[in-house]
C-alpha cells in the first residue's frame, strides 16, 4: 500500500521494481494474507466487486465458478462468515484474478479437508497456466502437495533451500517407542536414517529418514510395549538439521 518504504536494497518482481512500479506489480499478483482485513457488514459479492474494482482484470464468471468450486456464499455478509469461510473469501479473491504470482499465507487454514483438496486443484491449475506460487506453511503434508522446492527461514533469512528430495523434509517421521526392558541403544543408533535418538525411562524417540524396514529389523528381537510415528513438526524438522 506504499506505508512502508525500503531503507536499503530493491526488490523486484517479473522485471517489475517492486516499490517504484507497485501498481503495475499488484496487477499481476495474487495474495492471501494470514489474516484478513475486518470487512464488517459488507457481503462477500460486495468484498469481491471492491476488489475487482481496484484490480480492473476479474472475470464475473471466474468469479462465480470459484465461488462454486469452494462452496461459498457470497450473499452472506462478512461478519457471518466462520474462520474457514473467510478463508474461502482470501482464496477467491487471490486466485480469480488469474495472476502471474500468488503469494499465500498459511493458505489451508480453517478448511475442511474436502476443501483443502479443492485448494490443491486450484493451485495445480495455476501452476498448468504457468503461474509461480510462494506458499508459506506449517503443515509439511500441504508443501509436499503444492511445492517442488522448499526453503527454511531463521530470523529473516534463508538458511537452506532446495527440492524436497534434497531437503529429506517429508520423508522425515519422527518415532517414539516403548520398551519393556532396557532398550538397544547400541543397535537403535546403527540403524541407518535414524537421528537424535534420545532415551527416558524406557522411551525412546528419535528422527527416522527413509525407509522403516532397517528400525523394524532392530526392534525383531526386543519386547515393544508401543510403536508411534507420525509427521514431524517445521519446528523438529529445523532442530534435526541445525541443532
């Protein structure tokens, strides 16, 4: 909105100055932020001609046809709507334009699973008419669907980047099993693909890359009280690679 200006370095986007030709760069982009504006008692139809207005390049019948797809009343007055219906909202407004940038922010929250696969189409579709998306998320399922590559940022900078197979991000499962006795440190620490193993009272848990089949060969001979896997958080996935 030009309130806040750059002291020092440029940016620019599909040759575009970001700052000196910010008109011309909202044209061709698309945003959901992580939290909306408060559009009080307008309507979703009202919200979506306001925006329409300033873009000049929204289509009524991409308009409706997302609508459709996405399940949303755009009859409905703003302050109606639920967490998961403003979503809705961010998305329709940031994909019906057909922009050659979408810029999405934590984009899936508050939908529906029915209606994250809805989203996921959606950005397969863009991606097919050669748009670029920059997704921001936390739920590593999400940047596996939508992304090819995937950087981790630490106080406002990059600290690693690359393709998913390169990061070994979402073939990451973190483990935590229970023994009977005392576990086989030894043995669990050899096995191949299994990080930061740590032990408390019986409980062993650790950060497991790749297959399962080598920690299954090693537990064959030891009593299991309990085996759990499950997606590692951003947080640990950050942790096992810079600690």
């Amino acid at each position: 909105m030009g309130m806040i200006r750059p002291t020092r370095g440029s940016a620019s986007i599909f040759g575009l100055d970001a700052h000196a030709q910010s008109v011309e760069v909202k044209r061709i982009v698309g945003y959901v932020p992580g939290e909306l504006p408060q559009f009080g008692g307008w309507r979703g139809d009202e919200i979506v001609a306001y925006i329409a207005g300033l873009r000049g390049d929204v289509a009524d019948a991409e308009v409706e046809r997302i609508a459709k797809r996405i399940d949303l009343d755009l009859a409905r007055r703003y302050r109606e709507y639920s967490h998961g219906n403003k979503q809705k909202l961010g998305l329709l407004i940031a994909f019906a334009s057909k922009p050659r940038l979408l810029i999405l922010d934590e984009p899936t929250s508050g939908l529906d699973p029915l209606h994250q696969q809805v989203f996921y189409d959606l950005v397969r579709e863009a991606r097919a008419g050669g748009a670029t998306i920059f997704l921001s998320s936390h739920v590593l399922s999400e940047v596996e669907h939508v992304c090819d590559r995937v950087g981790i940022v630490r106080e406002g900078r990059l600290v690693k980047s690359g393709a998913l197979s390169d990061l070994g991000l979402i073939r990451s499962l973190r483990v935590e099993i229970v023994f009977a006795g005392a576990p086989p440190l030894e043995r669990l620490r050899a096995v191949a693909g299994l990080e930061d193993v740590t032990v408390a009272d019986g409980r062993v848990t650790g950060m497991l890359r790749g297959p399962f089949d080598p920690l299954l060969r090693a537990l064959a001979t030891e009593q299991v009280v309990s085996l759990k896997s499950r997606e590692p958080s951003l947080e640990e996935v950050f942790l096992s690679f810079y600690k």
